[in-house]
C-alpha cells in the first residue's frame, strides 16, 4: 500500500529507509501517521505515570521513546542516524544528552528551578 505524506513547510521528509520502518501497515496518509502516532504517545505517557524508578538517565529515556513510538516505528528507542530539521548533529546525540541530563540533575540537586522549568521538560524533543 502507497503512503501519502504532505509535509508542513520546514519539516523533514522521512527517507526510504525511515518509511520502510514503519510498522502499521494500513497507515496511507499523514493524517493517519499523526493520529497512530498520537495514540502512541498517549499509552507511552500512562506508561511513564506508572514508573516509581530513576528517570534521568539515558536507559530510561530509551524506554520511554520505545514506549511511545514503539508501535509506530521499528527504530523507537534508537538515536537517529541522520540529521533532521531540528536537534543536534546525529553524531552528537548522546553527548548533547549526556550534558543535558548532567544539567538537570544539577539543577533538581540545588533547586535552582522547579521542576517544569528545569531543562528536560524543555530540551528532550531536540535529542529525537
């Protein structure tokens, strides 16, 4: 079956080998993906809400993403392998993770924010 994706202006189009990931078979238009996908991020956020164990770290930021896209696409819970329109090089994906974790434990550690303004909330999206 043919897929029909419109991309936005500024969005990065999937490549062949992204496309090939795609794990529904009966998705054929963007409309589709965006709402597989959605239903997606909601069972892997009751997921997280159900999680009592350390969060800021890259094992569990893997499983979430895999939560969360994992029906959706064979590669959730991987670091891409090529630059997108939006986020860091591909290369340095893990360094720039790495540095923003470091950042927000330090940051929960002093208080120096609540929460919601610390910058996982804020960042995490650009790592993906």
């Amino acid at each position: 079956m043919a897929i029909n994706l419109d991309y936005p202006p500024g969005a990065t189009p999937l490549d062949a080998d992204e496309l090939v990931s795609l794990i529904p078979s009966h998705i054929t238009t963007q409309g589709e993906l965006n709402e597989w996908e959605q239903l997606n991020i909601l069972q892997g956020e009751a997921w997280a809400r159900k999680q009592r164990k350390e969060i800021l770290n890259e094992t569990f930021l893997r499983q979430l993403h895999r939560q969360m896209f994992g029906e959706t696409w064979s590669w959730a819970g991987e670091f891409h392998k090529s630059d997108k329109n939006i986020g860091v090089d591909w290369l340095k994906i893990s360094v720039e993770l790495r540095k923003l974790l470091d950042d927000v434990h330090y940051q929960i550690e002093h208080a120096a924010y609540p929460f919601y303004l610390t910058g996982l909330p804020r960042y995490l999206h650009f790592l993906w």
